[in-house]
C-alpha cells in the first residue's frame, strides 16, 4: 500500500473494513444469543457481564488479528486493547481505531442500539470508517472522497441522498450522553446543558432554545450514523474515546455533515486528526444552502450557538 495513500488505497481498506464489520456482525449475534439459555437470576447476571466483557475482547481480537495478517505495517488502537496496556497515540502511520461493541449497557439489557465502530486514519486524518448495528441490520461506511452509504448502495443521508434545510438551534433534534462519569459536578453541567437546550424562554427558562427534542441512545457511534443518516440534527459530547468517533469522523462529512472536537478545539480550528483524540466532539448533520449561507456556514453558525449555550464538563479521567 502506497505510503502517501491514493484513492484505490482507500477503497481497498473500506472494502476490507467493511468485510471485517460484517465478521463482527456476525459475533456480536452470536454470543448475544447465548445469553438467552440461561435461568438462574444469579448465573444470568454473572453470565451476561462475562459475555460483554468476552464478546467485547473477542470482537476486538478478530479485528485485529485479521488487519495485522494483511497490513503488518498498520498501527491499531482499540477500547480492550487501551484499557490493558493504558496508551493511545496517533501517528502518521495508517492506524485502525476500533470499538468492537459501543453500547454495551445496551447489549446487557437487550437493546438495540449497539454498534461496531471501525475507523482508520492516514497521516493524522480521518480516511475510512465503517459503522455496524448488528441488531438493526444496518451497516454505515464511508471513505475520503467516496460519498457515504448504508448497506453499501443506499446513499446518504437517508433522505434520499440529499441534505434537508435547517436554520436554528430550536428546529434541532439532539442527541447526548449521560456518560459513565455520574460525580455531581459532571452530571450537573450536563443536566444545566440540557435543560437550557429544551428548556421554553417564555416560561421561565432563562436563555432556552426549545430544541425540538433530546435524545441519548447509549451509544456514540450510534447516535453518530443517526446523524449521518439525517435523523439526528446534532450530536454533542464530552468524555467519550477516539475509538467511539473515529468511523464516524469520516461518514459524517462524506454525508454532508460536519465534524469538530469541543468549545476551544472548534473556534481554534482543530484539525480533524487531533479532533478525533481529543475527548470533545460535536457532529452536525448536512443542511442545505440558504440564499445567504453556504451549508459548512450553516453548520459553523449552528456549532457557536451550540458553544455558547452549554456549559462543558471535564470528566474525572479526561
């Protein structure tokens, strides 16, 4: 593979991205089958938090096995593997960024909204992503210059490939995150954020946008395909990991729509690649032009009243 990347690198690694997504699929419904045998309530339980965390390790080390046998010279960076060795850095080199199961409360309680997030990145930039929903049949990808889809030919966004309108935060559907950082501090700059996103201006929510509504599906790379797919407007987060926004860091803006890390990061212009490392993301869903505004300025304008609007919080490890 060329070191400097070319298209037909691309679409190599997407179509094999795309293969591993399938594998994956295919695991994750298998093992999540299992679980459904059991009968005592205390086997259940301790059964179900020993698949996860089995199902998760396993997804993973398929995934990289399978890249390391055909690109030996690929970097790998994955939620099991960062949690054992305790490092995550991105370099020029092509790197896999892998969440074999995003969701997994979901998964332990039976809910759909579980995903397996594939990214790869080439000289610090975002260049294939794949992302699987395994109990929804869907599967989104997308690579530099390629244009998105689910399924492989279904283009996006699902509004029949073309972006709908959108001017303001009110006409908004969001999508956010409790997170697993449940300390008081954190949980209360998240609940001021989304009182003042729903909240009504004229009975008493001081600075309230009305946003049309509030959604938390439990899963980022879930919540990110939703705005690749034009059913979520924006999507808004803090604390979450590389390995849950690298796929998506490439299917949104091939759809459209726009990518770009937190508060600071986006008025400074953070380039993708640090966006994708950083722990604060935001995802906005492609628009169409105005008569005045061209969509990337729709989308901007859209992102600084966001900022200016909700308090940021620093999770206990960020």
């Amino acid at each position: 593979m060329a070191a400097n990347g070319h298209a037909e690198d691309y679409d190599e690694l997407l179509d094999f991205a795309y293969s591993l997504a399938e594998q994956a699929t295919a695991l994750i419904l298998k093992r999540s089958s299992e679980r459904w045998v059991k009968t005592s309530v205390a086997e259940a339980k301790k059964n179900t938090i020993d698949l996860v965390t089995e199902t998760d390790q396993e997804v993973e080390e398929l995934i990289k096995r399978e890249v390391s046998e055909r690109y030996a010279e690929h970097k790998f960076i994955g939620e099991e593997t960062y949690e054992k060795e305790g490092t995550c850095t991105l370099t020029e080199e092509y790197t896999w960024i892998v969440d074999p199961i995003d969701g997994t409360m979901n998964f332990v309680h039976g809910n759909p909204f579980v995903a397996c997030s594939i990214g790869v990145l080439h000289r610090k930039r975002p260049i294939v992503g794949v992302i699987a929903q395994p109990f929804l049949g869907r599967i989104f990808s997308a690579r530099l210059g390629g244009g998105a889809f689910m399924n492989r030919t279904t283009p996006l966004p699902l509004t029949g490939g073309i972006p709908q309108p959108l001017d303001k935060l009110s006409d908004c559907i969001f999508s956010a995150e409790w997170g697993s950082d449940r300390s008081a501090k954190v949980l209360k700059a998240r609940s001021e954020s989304f009182v003042k996103l729903a909240g009504d201006p004229t009975k008493g929510s001081e600075g309230g946008k009305m946003c049309h509504a509030l959604r938390t599906t439990g899963s980022s790379a879930c919540s990110i395909v939703m705005v690749a797919a034009g059913e979520i407007d924006i999507y808004w987060d803090a604390g979450c990991y590389a390995w849950d926004v690298a796929a998506g860091a490439v299917i949104v803006p091939e759809a459209g729509g726009f990518f770009s890390g937190g508060k600071d990061g986006f008025r400074g212009n953070i380039s993708l690649g640090d966006a994708v490392m950083s722990r604060r993301y935001v995802f906005v869903r492609g628009v169409q032009p105005s008569q005045d505004e061209e969509p990337r300025q729709i989308q901007e304008r859209l992102v600084e009243e966001l900022y200016d609007t909700v308090t940021e919080w620093t999770t206990s490890d960020m």
